[in-house]
C-alpha cells in the first residue's frame, strides 16, 4: 500500500499564471504557496520559518484558480507530491522541481478584490 497525500494551508505569493497544454488544450495554473510555521527556539525566542510550495492546477480547476485566486489569498490545497524533470534553458544539464498537483482547493479568508461593507451615519428611516 502507498499514499501520496499533501495538505496545505497558506498564501499565495502571487496571482496564478495559467497557460493551455499544446497537445491536449487543457488550462494549467501554476502558483506558489506560503506556509508558516511559528515556534519557540531553546532559548525561548520566538521564531518563524517560511516554506515555499509550487503548486499546479489544471482543466476546470486551474480556470477556478484564475477566477478566484489572486496574491495573499489564503487556501487549504490538497493534492499530491510529484517530482518532474526538464532540461535547464542555459543546456547545463537537467533539473528538477518538486510540485503538488492540486485535486481540492477550497478558499479562505477573503478574496483581496472582494468589495468591502462601506459605513455611513445616513440612517435611512
């Protein structure tokens, strides 16, 4: 038996870039996701450490993530690790990237362009 399972709750970094795959047409957004964990060191100092995830979404959810996903949103993603490979641009050789491949995405928080409740002392009755 094996599962290949991730979840993740953060940040996006920036607005999602989505593209189409030339063979199949299918949309693909590709965002990164800021997690943070906050703890106390040895000597009792608080301290953060920021982790960076790549994320990719594609068909009908990568079109909900360019819908609805933009920079600072909070997210709750899960998905699965894949590890893929591709030649470096500059021909130096091969390289890798470690993504999740998102099944699930739900959001959080408020969407940054959402519009905000106005207040006024104009009382209407």
């Amino acid at each position: 038996m094996a599962i290949n399972k991730v979840i993740v709750i953060g940040n996006l970094g920036a607005n999602p870039v989505v593209s189409t795959l030339p063979n199949s047409g299918q949309n693909v957004a590709n965002f990164s996701l800021a997690t943070t964990d906050r703890f106390t060191d040895r000597r009792g100092t608080k301290q953060q450490r920021t982790e960076w995830h790549r994320v990719v979404a594609f068909g009908p959810l990568a079109d909900t993530c360019q819908r609805f996903l933009s920079k600072g949103r909070q997210v709750y993603i899960e998905g699965r690790l894949t590890t893929r490979q591709y030649e470096a641009k500059d021909g130096s050789g091969k390289r890798y990237r470690t993504e999740i491949v998102a099944r699930q995405i739900r959001f959080l928080g408020k969407s940054a362009h959402a519009p905000t409740a106005e207040t006024s002392d104009d009382i209407p009755f």
